[in-house]
C-alpha cells in the first residue's frame, strides 16, 4: 500500500502530533514510574493516549518490574506482548489488577 502523497504543512502537522503524542505518552509512563500513578489508574482511564499504549511499557515502568517480570504477568494473564491497554478484555484487566494488589 502506497503512502499517501502530503504537502509540506500536513507532514509537518501530522509530525507535531506524533511528537505531542510521545511527549503525553512519556509524562504517562514518567507518572507511573514515579508511583503517582498505579496501574488501576492507568487501566481505568478512557483516553486514546492511555488506550493506545503498550502494556508491556506500562508494566515495565512500575517500579520493581523488568522485561521479564513483565512478560510472566503477561503471560499468567493470557496477554499477547503487543497488546495495548485499549485491547484488554475484563479479564485480563481484573488477572493483572490482582497481580498487584497493594496499589
């Protein structure tokens, strides 16, 4: 499939929302890392940013969790490592909220 042709304005349009997008997804991430924000927190929101991140970078970024800490949570879980927090069934999401149970 061929991209389709943008004028100079609309990449640069669509290269400023892509950086708005990073900059709101690392504010996210930084606010779990920094334990202000907990995984019911980010699992309970209803925003495309929150919806459209990977949950293995939620995950990772909670303190005390790595790679392969992530992983195992998301396999016990029945998780797919692509998944975004915006393709969570209610399962999924109750099976990880019980995983960490102290937030």
């Amino acid at each position: 499939m061929a991209l389709p042709v943008l004028s100079p304005e609309q990449r640069q349009e669509a290269l400023a929302k892509a950086r708005e997008a990073r900059t709101a997804r690392s504010a996210l991430l930084a606010d779990v890392k920094a334990g202000t924000l907990t995984l019911a927190g980010v699992l309970g929101r209803d925003d495309d940013l929150a919806r459209k991140t990977k949950l293995a970078q939620v995950l990772r970024a909670m303190p005390g969790v790595g790679k392969a800490r992530a992983a195992a949570i998301m396999d016990r879980a029945g998780i797919p490592a692509g998944r975004r927090v915006g393709g969570l069934g209610a399962r999924q999401r109750e099976q990880l909220l019980a995983e960490f149970p102290a937030e």
